[in-house]
C-alpha cells in the first residue's frame, strides 16, 4: 500500500514544483515609523534631484516655519566652501497644515563628484554624489512604492546597487489624502534620496484631488518639485532632463495629453531639441503602461497611447517605463501592437511594495510582443554602457534578497539606424500643428 502511495506523492510534487516553483509574498504591512522629537528647525525628509545642467535641487522640510532655506556645501566633510539660498513653500490641505518646504540649487556641481552639504545651517551632514558627464550610467527604476515592510526590502536593494539616478514611474507614498503619510515616506527614503538624485513623475495616488474643495497634486507638487522650468514646462507634471548621453522625458498619465493640450506642444518642443549625437538614447517614463498584459488596470492607457505613441514613434524612443500595474513585464520592441524594429521597448515596474499588494492575473495567451512577465515584487537596474548598448535588470525581492529573475542586452535605435531612417518621418511629426 505504501509504495503504491510514494509514486503519487512524487507525482504530485513534481507537478506543484514544474508549475509555480516560486511561492509570491503576501502584501506587507504599511510600516509605522517613530517619531524623534527634533528642534523644530531641524532639516527632515531630505531629498535631491536634478535642477538643469550641473546643478541639483535640495528640498528638506522643517516645523519652523522661519527657518533659513540656505544650503552649505563643499567637497570636503564639515568644510563648506559654498553656500545657496532657495525658495519656500507650504500648504494646508482640511486640517492638515505643513511644514516650511524648502527647496535650494545647488551647483555647478563637478560631474561624478562628491558633495558633503548641511541644510538650514544645522542638522546633519549629507553626502551625495553627482552623476557622470558621460557613459557608463546606472539607473535605479522602481514604480509604486508605497510605505510597506516590501517597500523597505526594495529600497534596501536598490541601496546595493550602486545607481547614479533614481527613475520613479509614479505612485510614491499612497498617502490617499492623509498628509502626514507623506512625512512619514519623507523620513523613509530619506537616506536613498538625500544621496542620489530621485527622478519621480505622477501615478494617480498623487492626485489627491477633493472637488470644490482641494485642487489636484497640491502635496505632490509642493513636496517634489522637479526640473520643469529647467526644462521649459509650464507645469511640474510633465518635464525632461539629460544626464550623460541620455535625453529622459517624463510625461504626466493624469494631466492632459491631448494633441491641443499644453503637454502635447511642449512634448514636441521638447523632441525637437533632442540631438541624439549629444544623446544617444532616448527614455520615456509615464505612469499607466501602454503595454500590459497583466488583467490589472487593462486598457486604461489607451488613449493616451493613441495619441502619443506615433509621436514617440517617429522620435525613435529607445526604452519607456511605466508603474501602475503591480507587477512586472517587459516587452520586445513595440509599435501600435505589433513588433516592429524600431519601437520601444515598454517595461512596466509597479512592484516597488504598495500596501495594495500584487496584481497576479494575467491574460492568456500571452500577446506576441510580451517577453517577460511576473507579479513580484522588485526592482530595476539600467546600465547604460556606452551610445549603443545598455544592459537591463530586474531583481525580485526573493524571501527579502534581491534575485535577478530577467536581464537582457539592449542596443541603441542610433545603433539600429532607425533615428536616421525617420528623420524626415520626425521632422514632418514636429511640424504638423
Ligand atoms: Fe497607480
């Protein structure tokens, strides 16, 4: 009878462990963090972005609300050579009333150098270190943080890897309208953000929008201000940047996107400065992917894709990253859903460890231009090597390590001549009005 029993239980076995190996973590719980009573004008919630060539935006909060917004910095520690006055700002949202928010450039700065900077004039000495002016570069990418045990094992990941810039598709502190949540994601990526530059765009847990009474993004906007005047937007919802060889557009999911909207013309305006001889590739970060093949939030990009897609087309967009979706997928290079040589390839990274959890569904069969596809959580690494390769990595936070689980070279569409085949394609695209 026994024996009989063993060939079945193998059987069994063998089926669970060939069909799903890898059992996927239930959703973590939103972390609690204490509260260190601070003099009141101590600098909290520190972070750095990228401000215009060679300069870099400082933003900190502090309860004072007279407190200076001067930023002391040199390249030596405790020796501060330089020091910047910024801007301030602050809101009230119900019966919430923040901070004095504090934003200070920086700069110029020496690329892929060491700073050590103060803010306020006391507090803590920060470091953090510029970007290259030139290639290799490394790129965190990581969507849908949140504020969860999951979010703390990716951003200890991403810690590890030694990235220059840090790429966020929206979805930051899934506040959901309680403003002190985002004091409390503040502190929490504190430590990573006051160090590298953190480059964000909107998700819809950014629009906090109460009708009649609380306009859209009045957190989002007032907290992470980012290079849009830098980048001649009108609006801190849609901007774009360049780093070493890259050109970096991030467009806004949730304002309009319309051909007669304000971020369509500065989207063109934008392309048209683009010199893929000075940057050689080209990236597009937004929020809602384009292309998802997970039963999550499926189609909801669509139309923005109608509209934007033969626009991002024609310029050549080497890669796009989008969130929203709680999971992970790549896809081979892409245009109006079929493969096509000189498309982009769309990488949806979602998983950053939201308190929502995993989107686990998918559709089946699996669409032909979808390559890899997994609900885990994680994160990304882009590794920009030179002007025509680049190296893409995706960690899956595995029983709290980090688990590379997909990687893939991929070449420059300078490389592949299809920036030069549709040039006049491009040149025609710009000019229609
Ligand atoms: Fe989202």
């Amino acid at each position: 009878m026994k024996l009989k029993l063993i060939p079945t239980v193998l059987l069994i076995l063998s089926v669970t462990s060939t069909a799903d190996d890898y059992v996927r973590p239930q959703p973590r719980k939103t972390l609690h963090l204490p509260w260190h009573s601070k003099p009141s004008s101590y600098p909290q919630q520190v972070h750095i972005s990228l401000a215009g060539d060679k300069h870099m935006r400082v933003t900190w909060i502090t309860d004072d609300k007279s407190a200076p917004s001067v930023v002391e910095y040199g390249t030596l520690p405790g020796k501060y050579d330089n020091v910047a006055e910024g801007e301030t700002t602050s809101y009230s949202y119900i019966f919430y009333s923040s901070g004095k928010i504090h934003h200070t450039v920086i700069g110029p700065l020496e690329p892929n150098s060491v700073y050590f900077y103060r803010c306020g004039g006391l507090g803590p000495e920060f470091e953090l270190k510029t970007p290259p002016a030139q290639f290799p570069i490394s790129f965190a990418v990581v969507g849908d943080l949140g504020q969860t045990g999951w979010t703390k094992s990716t951003l200890d990941h991403i810690d590890q890897c030694k990235y220059d810039v840090n790429l966020i598709p929206g979805d930051l502190s899934y506040a959901d309208y309680i403003q002190h949540r985002w004091d409390t994601f503040g502190r929490l990526v504190q430590p990573l953000a006051s160090s590298r530059p953190w480059m964000v765009t909107q998700g819809n847990h950014e629009v906090e929008h109460i009708p009649l009474l609380k306009d859209g993004f009045i957190s989002y906007n007032s907290r992470w201000k980012m290079p849009f005047e830098e980048s001649g937007s009108s609006s801190n919802l849609y901007y774009s940047f360049e780093v070493a060889g890259a050109h970096i557009i991030m467009l806004g999911s949730y304002d309009d996107y319309d051909v007669y909207s304000e971020q369509y013309k500065w989207l063109k305006t934008d392309l048209s400065k683009v010199d893929r001889k000075r940057t050689p590739w080209l990236l597009v970060i937004f929020h809602v992917p384009w292309y998802n093949s997970n039963t999550a939030h499926q189609g909801e990009g669509g139309d923005m894709m109608e509209t934007m897609e033969p626009l991002l087309y024609a310029a050549s967009v080497d890669l796009v990253f989008a969130g929203h979706v709680h999971a992970y997928e790549r896809s081979k290079r892409v245009y109006n859903g079929k493969l096509d040589p000189c498309g982009a390839v769309h990488i949806t990274i979602g998983d950053g460890g939201n308190k929502e959890g995993l989107a686990h569904k998918y559709i089946d069969p699996q669409p032909k231009w979808s390559e890899f596809r997994e609900a885990s959580f994680g994160h990304g690494e882009l590794k920009i090597v030179n002007s025509t390769h680049a190296f893409w990595s995706w960690h899956r936070n595995d029983d709290d390590e980090p688990v590379k689980s997909d990687d893939i070279w991929i070449t420059s569409l300078v490389n592949s001549g299809c920036v030069a085949q549709k040039k006049t394609e491009l040149e025609h695209a710009l000019m229609t009005p």
